[in-house]
C-alpha cells in the first residue's frame, strides 16, 4: 500500500505526510515544475507543467489497495476505476457511489464559468478541516488489512 498525493495545490500534503509516518505508509508526491514540492524521506515525483500531467502519471502508478489524495474528481474516477481509495482534502471519500454526482456538477459548473457566470471560491481553510482530514484518512488506514499496515 502507498498513499499517492496530488500535490499540485494541496492544503494537506503535510498533514498526509504525518499519518502516512505514523502508520508506516510510504508516500509519493506528484507535482509539476511549477510546484516543485519535496520534503525528506518522501518520494517526490515532478512532471513536466500541463494540464492533466499530474493526473495521468498519478493514475499510471496506483493500483488497487493504494491511497489517493486529490481535490480532483475526474482524477478520483480513474483511481476508483483502478480500486484504489480515494480522499479530498476536506476528508470526503470518493465513493462509486458518489462519484457520477460530482462529475455532474463539476460539467455544470464549468458551464457556468464558459457563460461568463462566477462561482463562489472557497473560503480559507480552518484548523478542523485539517483535522477532518486527518481523521478520516487514519480511519480509512485503520479498517485496512493488518498485512498492508504496521503501525508504530
């Protein structure tokens, strides 16, 4: 088992880092150039920029059983395709049950913007959601085969 993290634009590659550490996870960070992101002990994997680089190469190294942490929901079908977990930032899971919604919305809203419409940004990300994400994905690690995982 690996925890496979979208690091372009993630709020929680240090929050990943510190439970995969606790449970004895290896992690791998992919990114592109123009987020160069590495941290000691950890692989990181850098693409060249464009627009679903990271996704492709994300989706071309998880197998079944792996861990995926990313905002995006068209890269989180393909992970569920390949029956790898996924998790977004705020500790939602991906679900074959909820996927098909969000890639509806995420078709609407893009429809949305291309008319010129706006849609409300995010606001600032808190202390909880940080430890949302963390409890969920130590939960997730918790319910997986004791063979896959040695905790500290």
């Amino acid at each position: 088992m690996k925890i496979y993290i979208d690091a372009d634009g993630c709020p929680v590659v240090k929050n990943t880092l510190k439970i995969a550490e606790k449970f004895h996870i290896p992690c791998v960070i992919i990114c592109d150039t123009a987020h160069r992101i590495e941290y000691e002990n950890v692989e990181t994997i850098v693409v060249e920029k464009g627009a679903d680089s990271v996704d492709f190469r994300l989706v071309n190294l998880i197998q079944k059983g792996d861990i995926a942490v990313t905002q995006d929901y068209g890269l989180a079908a393909m992970c569920l395709s390949k029956q790898a977990t996924v998790l977004n930032q705020y500790g939602r899971e991906y679900t074959n049950e909820n996927i098909s919604g969000l890639l509806e919305f995420r078709a609407v809203s893009k429809k949305i913007r291309q008319s010129g419409g706006r849609l409300k940004g995010m606001p600032k990300r808190t202390v909880d959601q940080d430890k949302a994400f963390e409890k969920a994905l130590e939960n997730i690690l918790n319910k997986s085969p004791k063979s896959d995982i040695i905790k500290m």
